[in-house]
C-alpha cells in the first residue's frame, strides 16, 4: 500500500521525533486521528512499532533523515 499525503505528514514528524501530541498540534489534527493514522502506516509496512515503520518507510523511500 501506498500511504496518503497525510500518513505522509504523520509519518515525517514521527521519525523527526514527536510525539502524539506534537504532531496532532503541527497538523491540526486530533491525537485519536494521528493514533489512527500510525497504527495505520504500522499495518502498511508489516512493522512491529513506531521505530520500525520509520526504518522501514526510509528503506522503501518514502522519507529521508538528516
């Protein structure tokens, strides 16, 4: 699957660090959104946490560190 614009957005501010509540605050959404949202992009890359789905969106491409 390919994740959506927004997942995207989640999946940025997630892997510069921040945490629900920081990310729901960036992108004017509420945390059960950005909750939904991870656990969402956890099923699309078979990952097993947050840090996972990070290493394994960079692995893919689908964003860059540094």
């Amino acid at each position: 699957d390919i994740p959506t614009k927004r997942e995207l957005d989640v999946l940025k501010a997630v892997a510069r660090g921040c945490n629900t509540h920081e990310v729901a605050a960036e992108l004017k959404i509420s945390e059960n959104t950005v909750e939904t949202f991870r656990k969402r992009l956890i099923q699309k890359f078979c990952a097993k946490n947050a840090i996972d789905m990070v290493v394994k969106a960079m692995a893919k491409g689908w964003i860059e560190i540094g």
